[in-house]
C-alpha cells in the first residue's frame, strides 16, 4: 500500500505539471558539441531577474537552476545553497540529485540504482577526501548523468561531476572535522594548497577512527546432516570491540594552461589499522552445555600509489589524454578463533603490484564528436597463507579494453552511440584462461516539451571476477564453516535497459524510471556440503557462476520548494524486484523502500531532517536488510566558519541493527548486529578555510585510475 501511495503522488505531480502554463525556453539546434567546446555563461546571479541563457544544443528552463546538455542534467547551486554549505557532500545533498543517498557526516554517497556512484571535480574521479576538503564556493555548477556508459568505467550507475569556476592563486589552508560526541568516532580532514601562476601544489592528510566497545553479534544456524537430521546452534553476542584507524596522506603537483595542456603528479598512500575486531558469543546447541566462543581479526595494509597523468589540446578541435597509476599494496591479515578446547589460527601476508594505463583521443565536428580509449590493467598478486599448513596463491591479471563512441544530435534526439572490445586474462599457479567480450552501448534523449525530458539506456558489459573470488585457497572460518574462491570462474554479461522521464520547473523537480537488469552465468556465492574420509562434516561458502540474476527496479524522485528557497520537501520511493535463478536453487524477492526529508534556510542556518525503512538486496541466496534510518541535522556558517550538530538514531536504543539472511539447503542462518554506540549518536562538525591571494582560471585532469583491491581471502 505505501508504493502505491508513492506513485499515486507521484504521478498526479506530473499530470498536474503537464497541464500547467508552460514558460519560455531557450534552444539552440544549431551544432552539436560537448561540454569542453560550450562556453559557461551561467551564474547564480543572472538567475535573479533574467532568463537563463546557454549555447549550442541546450534545453533550459527560464528562471529553473536545472537545464540539460544531451544525457548531462546540469544544476546551478543557489546562494543559499552555498553560504549554507561546508564541503562538497553538504552541497550535494542539498541539490536535486535522483536515485542517490547522501550522508554528510559519515561522508557516503551511494545509489539505488544497481552500481555505483563516481563523483568527479572538474571531470577528475574524487574520493571522499577531495569532497570534505573542497571550498564550494568555487563550485559553479553540477553535472549530473544516469547510466554514464563505458567512458566512465564498469558498473556506475551514476555520475556527478563539480565544475570548479576558479581557484585561488596564493595560499589555501582548511580543515574539516567530524567527530562523535557521544562515542568514539571521527573523519578529520587537513589540506594545504599554494598556487602561483600556472602551478599548483598541495598536501592534504586525512584520519579516520572508530572504537566501538558495546557490538553484539547474534546468529541462528541450522545445518543439515548427512543422515538427514537438523543441527540448530545458536550465538548470543556478547560485548565485543572494533577498534579501526585509517590514514591517507596526498601529495599533488598540477601544472597548466588553460585551453593548451595538463601535466601532472600525484603521490599519495593509503594506510589501515584494524588492530582489533573481535566477537564474543555465548553458542548454544542441543544436548551440550553452553561456552564461549571468541573470534578476533588483526587487518592492515599500506598502499602507495604514483598517478601521472598528461593532457593536451590540439588544433582543430582534437584532445589527448594520458595516465598511468603504478601501484603497490602490502597487506597482513590475522584470524583466530577459540571454542573451548578448539583454536584456530591463520595469517595471510599479501604483496600485489599494478599497473593502469589510459589513452584517450577526442575530436569535436561539426555534427557529432568521436571519442577513442585504450584501457589496460595489469597486476600481480602473490598471497601466502599461513595456517596448519602454508599455500601461495600467485594471480595475474590482465585486463584490456577499447572503445569507439559518437555523440551528438540528430532532430529532437541527443544520442550517444559506444562499441567496444573486452580482453581478459588470468593466471592463479598452474590454470589460466582469456575471455573476449563485446561491448555496444547506446543512450537516446528526447526533449518532449520545455519540461519534460524521456532517456532510454542499453548497456551490455562484461562483469569481470574480482581477484579474491578467483583465489581458490581455503580458509577455515571455525569448526564446521570454510571460505574459499573459484579459480575457475568466468566473466559474465549484464544487459541493462533503463527508461526515466524527468520533469524540471521551477520549484518542482521529479524523475519516474525503471531499470532492468539480466546477468547471465552470473557470478554469486554458493554453499555446498562435504564430508572427509574421517566424516567430519564442512560447509563450503564459494563462488560460482550461476544461471541468471535479474533486478528490476522501479523509481519516483519528487523534490518541492514548499517556500522558494526557504523551505524544501523531498521524497523518494522505490521498488525493487530480485530474480535469483542459481544452480540449485531459484529465490525470487520484491521489496519497497522510501524515504522522506524535509530542509529549511534560515540565512546562514540549515536545518534539516529524515528518515527511511530498510533497504533490502538480495544476492544469490543471502539478503541483507540495512537499518532503519532517521536524523536531524542543524549547521550555521559564519565567515569562513561552519559549525554543526547531527543527531543520528533518535530514541532507538540498539542504533544502526542490518541483519543478514542465508537461505541454503545445507545452511539456514539469520545474523543482525547491534551496535549501542550508534544509538542517539551525536555529532559534531567544524569547517574552517582560510586564503588569501586572487582568483584564477583552473584546469585539472579529466581521469583519474587507481588500484584499491589485495586479492586476500578473508576468514570473514
């Protein structure tokens, strides 16, 4: 009943909107180019009493902050907006932005949609450093595109890319600090950039920590015997500690010239500290006393990383791009467990190297602008594993891909038209095999009226196996559970078609659309049973390759300024129907979720809170149920201060609770993990900038690659 309440609304939004007076707007149809070609002429403040103007194949709205360039729908931040915004992940949630979640202070953005959200400054692939430490009062506009394509990588679903109008030349210093005051939890961000003439260096450092002392973790577990009886366990948790530090340091060098070239270097290293992770469980069976069990995991890595990169402009409209990221990553892993009179120990020292290489060639023409890549990834893995005996599983991998695209303009359509070719190759020890895949894609944009806009997507990509599923060594979890990979495992297709109508004016902006998506022989986890020659009895968690997975999901984005910039009500509903055809088992699953939030600006002070149910994935035969979600949410900026307060989990007493469910012939087990420590969480936030010197012109690399993977399977 509550989706079909979301979608009466929704769609009585739109049929209300269609019949409305329409409003005058601008349309160039005269040439067809890309955004390096059209020239910004939008600012914040042309927008306060005349009509918003663009160039060249753009469909705007008079007095509307959101227009569209072919598949990119662009939003222009308001004023407040900015004055009420204290890093990239603040602006972003304040702006109409569909089929995404934003969570500020723990510094996440994720999609509904299937896939992943890639977020950018000026066309670079930001992490969630360059977005806390941004200053968005450079930020001059937003770009915003579904179902990207294979320009942007393997599975996004979406992309959000913040135009940087200007920088500062002189000195930048800022912080950004996100700390709990009611636990012990922080996200503090430091950075320092001097900018003279055409060059610019910076340093930023970020740490992160969590130590929760309060987690608990019950299960409830059935297995199947070999005589066909069921043996049901039960864990109680007790209070167990996560205690986890995180350090990133980056050191960047950018030297350019605006409309000539783009040369630059970037060092940067990535540390984790997860020194202890245990869980304490009081485990229960039939016809045996109750004992303890104690579980701790000791996880680190460091990971440093060199990334050139070399962009350059050639006559008649022509582009170059080049970039290399060399990358090496030592990891160490430790797993003990203890029942009783039965230990377990294991470690896994880790040692892989890659290597990303990319090539891109670009030529804008009268009608249409042809794009080229070359894409290759290589890397080598040796992992050691240390338990009652020792094995080395050596990897290599090495993935190439090239692509032809065309874009441009044909009568009422913006179309985007890709091909390309995929080569895999993979080695672990004495197996090996190559997969060749193909890849077309194609995205059409028809402006139905000022208003209203339709886009259809079909994307076909392979779906390559991540490396610590390929490794096939085992690793005993307790007692009667193993882990293990698949060796050999195979790529798999994904067939995606989405269809989304939007509507943009004014004070109302909304999104309906579907997303199908078909993965033949994809690739899921597995739970067999076996017996050893001594009959003792094991449950296998692997991988396989699998019949199908399908996904459909249907969507409604409505986002109304109650009070025009004052006051701002948004809500969100979707439903989400799973289709698990394994090899022996077929699971099929719906589920709704929504969410509503509500903002006010009130000069420099925001206000703003939300809440949701859970969202529900399901995936083979297991599915996980997030947790319920409300905040409320103030912060006031003065100068070049923001200070803020959020308060997470209000009046829920355990906080964040997802549970998991497996639903295997051998294995039945329900787990949900509660953690104390996030209930009534409060946070607190600082952001501070200080600069000095003018503002200048800047240019920055369109591509970014980075290697963040270690190949080690993992007892957990």
């Amino acid at each position: 009943m509550n989706y079909l309440v979301t979608f009466v609304v929704s769609f009585l939004f739109f049929a209300q909107l269609s019949t409305a007076q329409t409003s005058k707007v601008a349309i160039a149809d005269s040439l067809s180019v890309t955004s390096s070609s059209v020239k910004d002429v939008l600012e914040p403040d042309s927008l306060k009493h005349a009509k918003v103007q663009t160039e060249l194949n753009e469909v705007v709205v008079e007095g509307n902050r959101t227009y569209y360039k072919g598949d990119t729908q662009v939003i222009i931040p308001g004023k407040e907006q900015i004055a009420t915004s204290g890093s990239a992940f603040d602006l972003l949630k304040k702006l109409p932005l569909f089929s995404i979640q934003i969570n500020d202070a723990m510094r996440q953005i994720t999609s509904i949609l299937p896939g992943q959200v890639q977020v950018r400054i000026n066309h670079i692939i930001a992490n969630k450093d360059d977005l806390a430490n941004l200053n968005v009062e450079n930020v001059k506009k937003v770009e915003y595109i579904q179902n990207p394509g294979m320009r942007y990588g393997d599975n996004v679903a979406v992309v959000i890319d913040l135009i940087m109008s200007k920088r500062t030349q002189g000195l930048t210093l800022g912080t950004n600090m996100t700390d709990a005051a009611t636990a012990s939890y922080g996200n503090n961000d430091y950075s320092a950039s001097l900018i003279k003439g055409n060059s610019e260096l910076s340093l930023s450092y970020s740490l992160g920590f969590e130590n929760f002392n309060k987690i608990k973790t019950n299960e409830h577990k059935s297995y199947l015997m070999p005589d066909n009886s069921v043996e049901e366990v039960s864990y109680t948790g007790l209070p167990s500690t996560n205690r986890t530090f995180t350090h990133n340091i980056q050191l960047k060098y950018n030297l350019s010239v605006l409309d000539k070239y783009v040369f630059q270097v970037q060092l940067y290293t990535g540390i984790k500290r997860n020194p202890k992770q245990e869980s304490s469980q009081i485990i229960e069976e039939a016809g045996q006393t109750s004992r303890k069990i104690q579980s701790n995991i000791k996880d680190e890595y460091t990971s440093p990383a060199l990334d050139l990169y070399y962009q350059i402009s050639l006559p008649q409209k022509q582009q170059l791009i080049f970039n290399a990221v060399g990358t090496y990553r030592s990891s160490n892993y430790d797993y003990q467990y203890t029942d009783d009179d039965y230990k377990l120990k294991t470690h896994t020292d880790g040692k892989k190297y890659s290597l990303i290489s990319e090539a891109i060639y670009e030529k804008e023409m009268e009608k249409f602008t042809f794009t080229s890549g070359l894409k290759s990834d290589q890397s080598y893995t040796d992992n050691t594993y240390n338990s009652s005996d020792t094995s080395v599983a050596s990897m290599h991998n090495n993935n190439i891909y090239a692509y032809l695209q065309l874009s441009g303009k044909w009568k009422k359509f913006n179309y985007r038209l890709a091909t390309g070719i995929n080569y895999q190759y993979y080695s672990q020890n004495d197996a090996s095999y190559e997969h060749w895949s193909f890849r077309p894609e194609l995205s059409l944009n028809y402006a139905i009226n000022q208003r209203f806009r339709v886009n259809y997507n079909f994307i076909l990509r392979p779906v390559l196996p991540s490396l610590n599923s390929l490794n096939d060594a085992e690793v005993q979890k307790n007692e009667r559970e193993i882990n293990t990979g698949n060796a050999n495992l195979k790529p798999f297709q994904t067939i995606s078609n989405a269809i989304n109508l939007t509507y943009s004016r004014n004070r109302i902006n909304a999104q309906m659309g579907a997303t199908y998506m078909y993965c033949k022989n994809a690739i899921m986890g597995t739970v067999t049973r076996r017996i050893n020659d001594d009959g003792d009895v094991y449950y296998i968690y692997g991988v396989d390759n699998h019949r199908s997975m399908n996904q459909l999901n249907v969507q409604s984005d409505v986002r109304y300024e109650i009070i025009p910039k004052k006051l701002v009500l948004s809500g969100y509903g979707c439903v989400n129907l799973f289709y698990c055809n394994g090899n022996t088992f077929e699971i099929h699953k719906s589920h709704y979720y929504g969410e509503l939030m509500l903002e006010s600006y009130i000069g420099k002070l925001y206000l703003s809170g939300g809440m949701s149910n859970r969202y529900i994935t399901l995936f083979a035969e297991t599915a996980w149920y997030d947790a319920y979600s409300n905040f409320v949410n103030a912060t006031y900026n003065w100068g070049n201060i923001q200070i803020g307060v959020r308060w997470d989990y209000p009046f829920q007493k355990n906080g964040n609770i997802p549970r998991e469910r497996l639903t295997n012939q051998w294995v039945q087990s329900t787990t949900e993990t509660i953690n104390p420590d996030e209930s009534n969480r409060l946070l607190l936030t600082f952001v501070w900038r200080w600069h000095t010197g003018q503002k200048s012109k800047a240019k920055d690399k369109i591509l970014e690659n980075k290697d963040s993977g270690s190949g080690i399977l993992k007892n957990r």
